[in-house]
C-alpha cells in the first residue's frame, strides 16, 4: 500500500502547484531537480498507463470541485437575513474582509474563523470589501454583485479571477469608486476593456498583471477609457525600445 | 519469423526507391534496411498494424462505429460529446475524416470568431447560452493531463446592433425574448448612444441592442486545437482524406397509411487518400454529415436528393457554400478599447483587433460597397488603410439560413450537424451536444432543436432568423 500513497502524494503536489498559477505549466518555472524527476515520471506513467491517467484526471477534478465548492452561493443566508448578509459570509467565509457602513473592517482570524454578530446589520449596506488571495471565480462573484452600494472593491491577487469575471462588474456600475486588480494572473487586457461600463470609478489599480501583454499602452488606453479616473499601472515609457540614438 | 522478416525487408527496398533511381554505384543504404526491418518488427509486435504486405498505418481502420465527415469545429464537437456521453469508457469508436489537415480553406478558422445571444429564435439564443458556459469553462470541460490549459483570448465586449425605423419594432421584440432566454441585453437610445460611444454617427439609427455579458469574440484556432487535442485523448481515430462513396443498401417499408417509402441504411464509407487512387472502405454504423460548406455534396453522395422533385426523395440538403470578405484596416484616430462588435443597419460589422488600431470587418448578406458604409456610421474612418483581406465559405443553408440537425428521414444512418450560415462556430459546443445525444438516446435531451430537423425542407416550414452576420 505504501507505493499507491506515494504517487498519490507526489501527483497531489504537483497539482496543488499546478493551477494556482494558470500560466505556470506553460512558462519556464524551473523546479528543483527532484520535483522535476517526479513530474518527468508521473508524465511517463500518464502517457503508457490508462490507471495512472485516469487517477490523475480524478485529482484534478477534485482541485476544481474544491474550487466550486469555495463558491457555492448560500442562498437560505440571502433569504432570511438579506443580500448584505450573504455578501459579507460569502467573504469572511473565503478569508477576506468586509467593511459595513458606519462600522469598522471585519475580517476572520488565522484560521478561518469570525464572530457572527454583523448577522444583526441587516439592513446596512456593505460599503467595502477586501478580497485580497481569496479564491472567487465567476460563480462566487454572484454573491459580490448582490451588494448594490459597494464603493470599493479590491480583487488583489485573486487566482480565478479572469476577464469573464470583470465583464459582470458592470453591475456594479452605479456605486463603485475604488477598484484593485493588482496581481491577478488571469487579467489580460480584454477584460479591462469591459470595465468602461464603471464611470463612477475614480481609483483603478492595474499594476502588475502579468498576462497583459503591453501594460504601458493597456494604461494609455485605460486613462483615455475612463477619462474621470485616476489609474494605476503600469508606467508608459515601460515596454519601449531605446531607439538608436539612445543607446549608445 | 526473423527471417522472413529480413527477406521482407531486403526485397522491399528496390520496390519501395522506385525502379531507376539508385543512387551511385553499390551503396547498400544499410541503415535503411535496418530502419525498414525495424519498423517491421514493431508491426509483427501487439498493438503494431500487421500487415504482411504493405504498411497500411496511414490508412484509416477498417471498422468504426461512427464516422463523421468534416474536422471541423462541429464535427470535433460531436466526437467530443459522443465519447463523453457514452455510457461506457470506450464503447462508441469515432473516425473523423478530414481532406485538408491544414485546414486552409475551413470555415472555422477563418471566421471572424463572434458569439452573441442576440438572436430571435429562442432555440439559438439557447444554443449561444450553453456554448458560452462552455467557453468560459473551456478549461475543466477540454483539460488534458500535463497539457498547458487554454486561452480562448476572449473579449467580453459584447455586441451593439443598430435598427432603423423599420427594423426598430422586431429589434424590441427580439430583445424580450432574449430576456426571457436569460441573455443579458439592453436597448440603448440613440441618445444613449452617443453618450456611450461618442465615435457613433447616429444618423438613421432609430434603437440599438447591446449585450452587457456573454457576449464578444474569441480566438477559433484555439477552440479546434483544444478540441483536437482533446478529442485524442479519449481516443477518436484521425484520418487525413476525402470521403468519395458511400456504399448502403435499401428496404422498400410500408407507412402507417400504406404508402411506400425506400430506407436507406450506409454500410460502408469509401476513404480516399490525398494525392492517390488508394482508398479504403470503412465499415461504419452511423455517418455523421458536418462537411460544412460542402455538405451538399456529401449529402448528394449518399443519395440525398436523388428522386422527382417535391417528394422527400428529392428534397436536396440546400446548404451550398457561400464566399464572405474579411478585410483588416488600420484607423489611427479610430474607436478605443471599449468598441463592441458593431453591426450596422446596412449589414456591415467590424470590431476591434489587438490594441493597435486596428480592426476588422466586412458586410453581410449582400457584397456592396464596404467603406461607404463604414465611414457614415464612424466618421473616424473616412481615413483608414487597408492592410490586409481574406475569405471563406459560411455553410449557407438557401432555405432559412439557420442549422439542419438530426437524422434524415429516410437514409436512416445519416446525421447532419451543418448549414448554420455564419454562425455555427458560436454554437458548435451546443449542437454537437445536442447531436450526440440525438445518436445516443434517439431525441434531444436539453435543447430542443426539432424546429431544425431536415424534415421542415420537405414539409416547406421556413425556421428564420433575422440579421445573420
């Protein structure tokens, strides 16, 4: 029994590497020697044994149940106490924090835990949210776009967010003043196009989004988008070429 | 065995140089031979092709439960859904045939890559929906192991059509039950218009639809080679080559009312290899039709059509090719980042492509004049340069420019997933589907494409759509 536990643990870290970074597998991040001599193994093992293919897809599968699960929408909370209160679970559950009106951030601790007293906010509206490394996809933006007052949203780092998520922020459209998209590794520019819907927006942070493929013109264009909007990002003399006279 | 192998080996090499062309004196090419006994060898080994003759690997297999005619996006989706749909891993063999592996000529890729909700029948905006749930989750549904995942390269940009004073009254009609479907679309005034999109001239706009999500344009390439690669992960069979002839045989049955009819049933499917007379006959069950812009032909073949007209019999598969223009300009002072895909009252379309100024578009249904049009709507590109042009065939369906689905009703074995006029790449993930399930259960389970079955050519039922792009 000892030899099935350990491929399951070998193919278990590797995919636990695998989709936090969605670009990963595609890109030179060089492993240390033995990681890569497991990986090289497990590739062989998948490409002439069936069982081994299979168990491997089983396990990505579950990464991607996990994910579904995280986002899951608690629709009994948003009956009975609101979509105020839902919205703020939602993200106290995912380990983020969340800011009523009038009241002070709330944020779980360490391990995943927080006090339950904000159920008695129901009719104040959440004003901001930190979502920060939280794992929200496309479902789970369900339970954000419910919070029709929101002014600040920060989506900082967040691994599945991707351009698809930002085309539903145009719900959002008749509150949001602050937004943050810093780090997120699945933003390209296409997705930034969509947030032309938000003109009440007054801060934009797009720095360091590594799938944009030209971050000085993606500002440019961005500024020009959303004339009333003080945008973060990149810098535009980044990404130009010193011409010949410069370099010398 | 060996032996007979080596002899093999030796005696095949003058045969397979070809008389007359040895190089120089006695050079024996040894390490030809011994790659030849090589490859011998593997042949006589479990899971070779044994072949004593000739080698055959090129060919396709001699049996296989379902054929599809057509490696396009829709044939592909079928074969994916058909294996993912089985009730048992590895009970249905699929064989996609294809003429061109370069695909230089097919649909797919040279689309222009648009989806949009924004339809009148609710069958197609049904469709659209589940085909952009299936984008979007592109990478759980078409995950292979230790490949790279997907980028569809998709902007969520949404469409903007514009209507007229005629068209404004069926545009609001449109768009209720594009509401009532679960598309997200608003209608914009022309005032709205300019407020939003201060680069619009809205002069004979009377409304316009925009959709706010699900809406945009994505990379096709990307979609045939995620399906490509994933559909030979789970084991359908390639083959490179052309499908000359079918081979069926027919009952003389009697209807319920007593007329007669002739069923025909396809047994056999005649592959014939590029550049050569070879072809090999391929024992199928079930043929699937999604040739694309040459269905008519495929379908001609098996005898579709063939009968006095105004009978089922002669009811020809109406779907012919049809040339549209692309052309590419560049516009300097042209529309920013937040341009939809714009259709324009007269037919033509553009949209944005990468974040250089640049665009692409053309004009649907009728070839006039592009640029004029184009200038009126955005005065910005009455100063624009073209750079480049291509074209291709939209499978163009003469009788109501919307799919043909499901089985016909007398070659019994034949199922058509073909004739969607320019927009079938938006809806391929859904009627391949939908197709699958018509050959697994015998009905559609979760969309219901009846109104798009062959029948309605023969019993003359127009299913139209208005605005095909």
């Amino acid at each position: 029994m000892a030899a099935p536990r350990a491929f399951l643990h070998l193919a278990s870290s590797i995919w636990k590497w695998g989709p936090r970074d969605i670009r990963g597998l595609s890109r030179t991040v060089a492993p240390e020697g033995s990681q890569r001599k497991g990986r090289a193994l497990l590739q062989f093992l998948a490409d002439h044994f069936y069982d081994v293919e299979a168990l491997r897809e089983y396990l990505f599968r579950k990464q991607v149940l996990k994910v579904h699960q995280k986002n899951r929408s608690f629709t009994h909370i948003k009956e009975q106490y609101g979509p105020y209160i839902a919205g703020a679970y939602f993200v106290l559950k995912q380990g983020g924090a969340v800011k009523f009106q009038g009241q002070e951030w709330m944020q779980s601790n360490g391990r995943g835990r927080f006090s339950l007293d904000f159920f008695k906010f129901q009719a104040v509206p959440v004003e901001a949210v930190d979502a920060s490394g939280c794992a929200i996809n496309y479902q789970g933006l369900d339970n954000l776009l419910a919070l029709k007052e929101l002014q600040s949203l920060s989506l900082q780092r967040c691994p599945h967010v991707d351009d698809w998520c930002l085309s539903r922020l145009h719900q959002l459209a008749g509150s949001l003043q602050e937004l943050s998209l810093a780090g997120c590794p699945q933003v390209s520019e296409r997705g930034l196009a969509c947030l032309h819907h938000l003109q009440k927006l007054r801060r934009l942070d797009i720095s360091d989004l590594p799938a944009v493929s030209n971050p000085g013109l993606t500002r440019i264009l961005v500024e020009e988008m959303l004339p009333n909007c003080e945008v973060l990002g990149a810098d535009w003399a980044q990404g130009l070429k010193l011409g010949p006279e410069e370099q010398s | 065995m060996l032996r007979r192998a080596l002899r093999l080996g030796v005696g095949r090499c003058p045969l397979g140089r070809g008389l007359g062309t040895r190089r120089g004196g006695s050079t024996l090419d040894w390490d030809g031979k011994v790659s030849d006994i090589k490859k011998k060898i593997q042949s006589v080994l479990p899971g070779g092709a044994w072949n004593p003759l000739y080698d055959t690997s090129h060919l396709p297999p001699e049996h296989s439960d379902v054929v599809i005619v057509g490696g396009g996006v829709l044939g592909l989706s079928v074969a994916y859904w058909l294996k993912r749909l089985e009730k048992r891993r590895g009970a249905i063999q699929v064989l996609v045939v294809d003429r061109d592996y370069t695909y230089s000529q097919a649909s797919t890729v040279l689309s222009v890559g648009g989806i949009r909700q924004q339809f009148s029948l609710p069958e197609n905006i049904q469709l659209s929906l589940f085909s952009v749930d299936f984008l979007r989750n592109i990478n759980e549904y078409l995950a292979v192991v230790d490949d790279p995942p997907l980028d569809l390269q998709f902007n969520p940009l949404g469409y903007l059509l514009l209507a007229s004073e005629k068209g404004a009254a069926i545009m609001e009609n449109n768009v209720k039950v594009q509401r009532q479907e679960g598309a997200k679309v608003c209608l914009m005034s022309p005032e709205q218009l300019r407020n939003k999109f201060p680069w619009i001239n809205t002069e004979g706009v009377a409304l316009a639809s925009y959709g706010l999500e699900n809406e945009g344009w994505f990379d096709p390439w990307c979609l045939l080679q995620g399906l490509r690669r994933k559909v030979q992960s789970m084991g359908v069979r390639f083959c490179h080559g052309e499908v000359t002839r079918f081979i069926s045989s027919s009952d003389r049955m009697e209807t319920a009312s007593g007329e007669e009819v002739t069923l025909k049933r396809i047994h056999e499917v005649h592959v014939k290899m590029d550049r050569s007379l070879e072809y090999q006959p391929v024992e199928c069950a079930i043929v699937i039709n999604a040739a694309g812009a040459w269905s008519g032909q495929i379908a001609e073949l098996a005898g579709i059509g063939k009968g006095p007209p105004g009978t089922l019999q002669g009811t020809k598969l109406p779907v012919e090719p049809r040339k549209r223009y692309v052309y590419l300009w560049h516009c300097p002072q042209g529309p920013g980042l937040e341009t939809p895909f714009v259709t324009d009252t007269s037919g033509t379309y553009f949209r944005r492509e990468g974040l250089g100024n640049n665009y692409l578009g053309g004009c649907s249904p009728t070839e006039d004049k592009v640029w004029p049009h184009l200038a009126q709507r955005v005065p910005a590109f009455e100063s624009l340069k073209v750079r480049s042009a291509w074209a291709g065939y939209y499978d163009y369906n003469t009788f109501d420019q919307n799919g043909v689905v499901g089985p016909h009703p007398l070659v019994v074995n034949m199922y058509f997933a073909t004739g969607f006029s320019g927009h079938g790449l938006q809806q391929a993930p859904a009627v391949g589907r939908a197709v699958a399930e018509m050959v697994l259960e015998g009905h559609f389970q979760t969309i219901n494409l009846n109104p798009f079955l062959f029948s309605r050519f023969y019993l003359g039922e127009k299913v139209e759509e208005r605005n095909i792009i």
